[in-house]
C-alpha cells in the first residue's frame, strides 16, 4: 500500500466538508491515484501537461482534473476539453488563449487566479493592481465569454514562520472578500499544502491542494 488510509481519513475529517480536498498526485503512478480513488477521493492535482494528459486518459472518466501547475499558452488546447479547474492563471494572455481554445470546443473553462502572496520573487502570480485591472476591465467588457473565474489561488512563503504564512493567507482572503463582493459570485479559495494547510483552513481556505502528506515525499519536483 502506497497511501496510509488513516492519513487520508484524518485529513477528510479535520477538513470537516469546509475545504474541498485536492489530492496532488504529480510524478505520481497511477496505481497510487486508484488507490484513492477506492476510498472515495475525486479530485486530483496535477502540475504538469504532459502527465496530465497522460493520466487522464488512463484514470476513470469521473476524475475531476485540477491543473495546479504554471501553465503556458501553447499547451492550453491539450487539457482545455476534460480539465475540471485550473487553478494557476496569472496573466491576461493566458485568460484570453484558454478563452480562445474554450470558445473552439464551444465550452465554458472554469479558472482560478493565481496571487502572487509570498515573499519570494521566483513565486507566479498577480498583484491586486492587475487583480483589478482583470476583474473591472476586461471581464465588464465581455471579451472573455468562455471562461469563468471562480475563485482565487495562492501560495504562501516557504518558511516556518507560521505568523508570516497566517499573514499571507489572510491577505488572500480579504482580496477573495473583495472580489466576491465586487465582481462574484466567487466559489473556490485555494489556499494551503501538506505544511500549511491548517493556517489556510483557519483563515478562510476552502479548497486545499495536498500532495506529499497522501502520497509520501517526492523524488523529482
Ligand atoms: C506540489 C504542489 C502542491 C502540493 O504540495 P505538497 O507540499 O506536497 O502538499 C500544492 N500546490 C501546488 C501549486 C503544487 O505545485
């Protein structure tokens, strides 16, 4: 057995049906996701196209696909038919060419954007000034018919300082907050992994992305 069942039934339980458990299973095999799967798990994370694709022809039909990874614009038409939900849009471009291969299909794409919270500049994501600029602009204007932005995404610092990381979410939150107000309805804040999900479910999360904690620690990233 590669997945401790306890481990998956105890997080299913502190998550309590308020966040929505997305089960990270990158450069992981297959026989690992039907594990899971046999317990119940639906949704599945992966960050890279190439795997993606290659699971999601494999698995069973009824997998929700979360794209969790920096996607780029030219493999956008490779996942745009079965993805459930790409959480990592962070620029204009990318919203307009997952538009464009939606409009193609004749279908709505479900994204999340993705918010640059850390502190460390090598992490993707919009400040609030572009945040606005998407959520005022280009949407009002109705450019952008074939996709939906649901919600928000975020990674916090890569540091043990807990206060840093609550401060960070917290900061996402109240942009969540925001947009839901303004420009919702709004309906998935992904926030918090393996290390730090406890900090994103206390201030506010409702979905979580977790990999290492299910499956055990990787050996490529
Ligand atoms: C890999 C990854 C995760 C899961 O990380 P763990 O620490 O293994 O839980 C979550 N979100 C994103 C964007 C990732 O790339």
């Amino acid at each position: 057995m590669a997945i401790n069942t306890k481990t998956y039934q105890d997080l299913i339980a502190a998550l309590n049906g308020k966040a929505t458990l997305v089960a990270v299973s990158k450069t992981k095999p297959a026989a690992d996701i039907l594990e899971l799967y046999a317990m119940g798990q639906r949704d599945f994370g992966e960050n890279y196209v190439q795997e993606l694709v290659a699971k999601q022809a494999s698995l069973p039909q009824d997998i929700r696909w979360h794209f969790i990874g920096h996607l780029q614009s030219n493999k956008v038409k490779q996942i745009a038919a079965f993805v459930y939900l790409i959480h990592g849009v962070d620029s204009l471009k990318l919203l307009q060419e997952i538009n464009k291969q939606a409009k193609k299909l004749n279908k709505v794409v479900d994204v999340l954007l993705q918010v640059h919270i850390a502190k460390e500049e090598t992490k993707f994501g919009l400040d609030e000034k572009e945040l606005d600029a998407i959520f005022t602009g280009e949407l009002n204007a109705g450019a952008l018919q074939n996709i939906s932005i649901k919600g928000l995404m975020g990674m916090a610092s890569m540091t043990g300082d807990r206060a840093a990381i609550a401060k960070e979410f917290s900061y996402l939150k109240a942009l969540y907050d925001k947009y839901a107000t303004t420009a919702g309805p709004l309906r998935f804040l992904s926030m918090g992994m393996s290390g730090d999900y406890t900090i994103a479910t206390e201030h506010g999360s409702n979905m979580v992305r977790i990999g290492s904690l299910l499956f055990g620690e990787r050996s490529k990233e």
